[in-house]
C-alpha cells in the first residue's frame, strides 16, 4: 500500500510555546514538504518541533482549514 | 558505591522503556522535548546493553537520535551528548504482517542518574516503542 497524502501537524521552534497547524505531504511513506492550509509551502528552521495533530492521512488539505 | 568491581557486572537487570514516540524534535544537541527510555541507577548506575525500537503502525520514514544525559536538565546542551542514531523506513500498519523492527546496541555503562534520551527527526503517526535492555550495578 502506497502511503501518501496529508497529515495534520503542530509545529512550533524557537522555544515557543504554542504552536501552529502546518500539513505534512508524503509520497511512499517518505516526507516531501509542508504547507500551509491555503497551500503555501513552509520552509522549516533546522531546529523545530513537530507532533502529529490528527493522524489520519487525507488526500488533500481541507479546504478553510485554519492555519 | 557499586556492588561489583573487578569486574564489574550488572547486579539487577533493568527493563525499561517508553511507548507512542512521535514527536520530532530536531535539535542535534539534545535539547528540547525528549522521550526518556532509560535512567541507571541513582546509587549504583547501570549498563545498557541496547535499545529495541518497535513501529507501532504507519510511519513515515525517519531518524532516532540517542542521546546520553547525565542527569541534570537536558535543555542545557552541556549535559547530553549524541551517542547514535539510526535511519526508520517508513511503516505501514498490519494486522497480518509484522513489522520490522530495529535494534541499536549500545553496550555502555552509565553514572548514578545518567539517562538515555531519544528524539525522532520527523513526525510520525503511529510512533515507536522504544524499550532499553540493562542491569543495575
């Protein structure tokens, strides 16, 4: 099973301590970006944290989504 | 003071572990949050043999991180240090097929209270239990 989509993550850096939603795109179970709800790529810092919000893998990020 | 001496050899084994790692963190100098899998003895210390690292389903690919802490608060990047890491595939859950799990070896001793921390380099959904193999001395 290929496993690709999106996945709904908190991301903070900077010791921050609250986080944003930024959505996670992956082709055959490998990571190839991340976006923002309304499709702008997010470029990561070198050090981040990051948790899955939802774990369930959608086909493309909701539309109206905040983020 | 340690039971054992000359040699010196574990006294007690020592099972512990941590379930549901998830979490990335990407700090290469064990700083912010960390999942702790093993902490020796506060008297005595403790060997740890290895880490297990089990796919607790789907999981993108990523990195474990292990780092040695040695007892004081681990946002100080003085008080850890990266000893290993190891490439995950990613994983997809099964309920007729194991998935392949990872051994790390270690084979060190630790000082009274030194911990072992581990990180992932990227997020997953279904994380990993990560269990740590030792004695205490």
């Amino acid at each position: 099973m290929s496993m690709r989509g999106f996945i709904e993550m908190d991301f903070s850096f900077g010791g921050a301590s609250s986080s944003e939603t930024i959505w996670q795109q992956i082709e055959e179970g490998e990571v190839v970006g991340y976006f923002k709800a309304d499709g702008t790529p997010v470029e990561l810092p070198e050090i981040y944290e990051m948790r899955v919000a939802s774990s369930d893998i959608l086909p493309s990020i909701p539309i109206g989504d905040s983020a | 003071m340690a039971a054992n001496t000359d040699p010196i050899f574990s006294k007690v084994p020592k099972v512990q572990w941590t379930n549901g790692v998830t979490a990335a963190n990407t700090a290469k100098d064990g700083t912010g949050t960390v999942d702790t899998v093993f902490t020796a003895d506060a008297v005595n210390g403790s060997y740890l043999q290895k880490l297990t690292i089990r796919p607790r389903g789907t999981n993108v690919a990523t990195v474990l991180r292990v780092f040695v802490n040695n007892g004081g608060d681990n946002t100080v990047a003085a008080n850890n240090a990266l000893i290993a890491e190891l490439s995950l595939l990613a994983t997809t859950n099964s309920e007729i097929v194991s998935i392949i799990g990872n051994e790390v070896p270690l084979n060190i001793p630790l000082p009274p209270g030194y911990r072992v921390n581990v990180t992932l380099g990227t997020a997953v959904a279904g994380g990993f239990a990560i269990a740590g193999f030792g004695g205490d001395y």
